[in-house]
C-alpha cells in the first residue's frame, strides 16, 4: 500500500507541474520584460532555420541562397547567350559572304597559268561548259558580244572567260582556235581543275531568286522559285564578276544578246 500511494502522489505531482508550466531560469523574465516580442526577422529565422548578417542588416539564410540562386542562373544564363552568339559569327559570315573566283588556278589558251590575280581590278563575264557542247560554243559567243556591246555603253571594260568543265576533253590548242574564231581580243579561254570556281558559282546560283531572272528572261521556266534555279545546272548561266572578284549578277546563258549585254550595262554602272 505503501508504494501505490507514492506512485500516486508523484501522478499528481507531475498533473501539477504540467498545469502551471516551465519555470524560467532565473532572471530571464526581467531581462525579457513582461511579454517577447517576436520580430518578423525573428520568424524569418524561425522558417528559414539561420540569421546571415547582411551589409549590418541580420537575413534570414534562405533568402539569401535565393537570391545567389536567381542571380547565378541569370548569369549562366547571359554567358550562354553570348556564347551562342559568338559562335554563330563564323557561320553568318560564310552565309552572307559573297562567294568568289579567289580559289582560280587553271591554264589558259596560251598555255599558261592563270589565277584570279589576272581578273583582280576587272570585270569579267564568265561562261561556262564544253567545247564539244554546240550551245556552249554559241555560249562563248554571246559573252564576247555581250561584253563589248556593254563597253561600248559605259566605257567600262569587260574581260569574257570561259572556263571549260572537260579539260580532259578540252585542250590547250582547242581554246586557242576557238578563241581565235571567236574575234574578241581580250577572250580568256581556261581549262584544267575547275572545281572551285564551280562550287562558288553554285553557291551564289542557291542564293538568287528566281524573280530577278524572270525580269530578263520572261519564261514561266524562271518564275516558279526557287526550285527552278537548284533543278538548273551551273553551266545554265553566265555570271558577272566584279573587280573584286566577287559573283554579282548572273543570267540564262540562252538569253538574247541584246538583252544580255543591257542587263551586264546596267549592272557595272550600280
């Protein structure tokens, strides 16, 4: 009986004590006043767990690491930009680049090497084919009357080159007739390795649109788009040449000759 009655009495003790509460350790409530003041940085740390003092002004942890957050991915996300940037530059460049004759290294009529250094500071009509084809012989023709009746306009010389796309066909001694028959005195005939001069010439033929030569032309051929200039071959047309020895203009290679040397006029006095 004896031992119940002691557990008892401490079940009572126990019931009491929870009733009035936890007894502050001496001197805290007068240090604290009558009631704490709970402060909204005070909650803040609460939630966020720790205070960080800040340029003399206590915030809360977790604002922080939201803000190093929210500034290091606008950061991340400004480099990548630039670096995208900067990296596209080469590519808008060789897209927008005029394409030009500078890769030009072959063997003229004469026998001898002919670079793009001997067109720098010209303007040349280039035409383009095989001498076996008869419409490619027609083609040289037409570039050497276009190219003086258009000096003949503006006083501006015209240098006609055709650059052969069979040179295992096309021989020195067959530019030099040809050219001989062709009677313009400044005819550049060339053959050999004509494959930069081709891969330019299509690139700048991609680049055209069909309209401008359905303002020479005049065929429905021509005014279907874009479709109608990757379907033609390179050697469909004739191409103006600027004394930097970039591509400029280009033309049908069976367009008149008095509309091709209007349009070459037009196109040296821009």
């Amino acid at each position: 009986m004896s031992r119940a009655r002691t557990v008892a009495s401490l079940c009572r003790s126990l019931r009491a004590a929870a009733a009035v509460g936890p007894t502050p350790p001496m001197g805290l409530a007068a240090a604290a006043g009558a009631r704490p003041v709970v402060t909204s940085a005070a909650a803040g740390a609460a939630i966020s767990g720790t205070m960080m003092r800040v340029m003399g002004v206590d915030v809360p942890y977790g604002y922080v690491l939201g803000t190093a957050l929210v500034v290091g991915f606008g950061a991340y996300a400004y480099e990548t930009l630039v670096v995208a940037r900067e990296g596209m530059q080469p590519l808008t460049a060789e897209i927008t680049r005029h394409p030009d004759i500078k890769s030009l290294r072959m063997t003229s009529q004469d026998g001898q090497t002919y670079t793009a250094q001997n067109l720098m500071g010209k303007w040349a009509l280039i035409d383009m084919g095989s001498l076996s084809s008869t419409a490619d012989v027609k083609g040289i023709n037409a570039i050497c009357r276009a190219a003086e009746a258009a000096q003949q306009r503006t006083g501006i010389a015209i240098t006609p080159v055709f650059v052969s796309l069979t040179p295992h066909r096309d021989r020195v001694e067959d530019l030099k007739r040809v050219v001989g028959a062709a009677g313009h005195p400044g005819l550049v005939a060339l053959t050999g390795d004509a494959d930069g001069v081709l891969e330019s010439a299509n690139k700048y033929k991609s680049q055209q649109k069909a309209a401008v030569l359905s303002g020479v032309k005049g065929d429905e051929q021509y005014k279907k788009g874009d479709m109608a200039m990757d379907e033609s071959y390179v050697s469909s047309f004739v191409y103006l040449v600027n004394p930097a020895g970039e591509f400029v203009a280009l033309w049908p290679k069976d367009v008149t000759i008095p509309l091709l040397s209007d349009a070459v006029s037009r196109a040296v006095k821009e």
